[in-house]
C-alpha cells in the first residue's frame, strides 16, 4: 500500500483544484476517469420569487459548474 501524509495529500488536492478551475474558466471540459464530466454551463436570466415576501424577482444569468458521473461510478454505488 501506498501512504502519503495528510499534508501531501491535501497539496495534490489543492493543485488539482486550482487546475480544474483555472481550465473550467476557459471554457474546458474536464473528464476524470472512473469519476465524471465537469463543464460549465450558462444559466438564463429568469423570473424567480422572494421566499420570504413571495414577490416576483430577476434573477440574473449566471454560471454553473454541472458534473455527470461517469458509468462506472453510478454502477459501483
């Protein structure tokens, strides 16, 4: 078995976090594999309600991170 120490661990981690988001900023599609997709998606301008007046609001476009998993994950939970 390999070990790492938690602090090792938490570097790669972090490195691959800066990583998947500086290329999801370009507009990239990351596949990880065994894992899934993530991509950025556009979210329309669209009319939403205050929950707590019940007003009609806009809400403004935006952007989302959307992630599908991949076949073997879905199948291995």
């Amino acid at each position: 078995s390999h070990e790492m120490s938690k602090k090792q661990t938490e570097a790669i981690l972090g490195d691959l976090v800066n990583l998947v988001t500086k290329h999801l900023k370009k507009g990239d599609r990351i596949r990880i594999g065994g894992l899934g997709i993530l991509v950025v998606r556009k979210r329309a301008a669209r009319m939403g309600r205050n929950p707590a007046t019940g007003e009609p609001i806009q809400i403004k476009a935006s952007k989302k991170v959307a992630f599908r998993p991949a076949k073997e994950l879905k199948e291995a939970v």
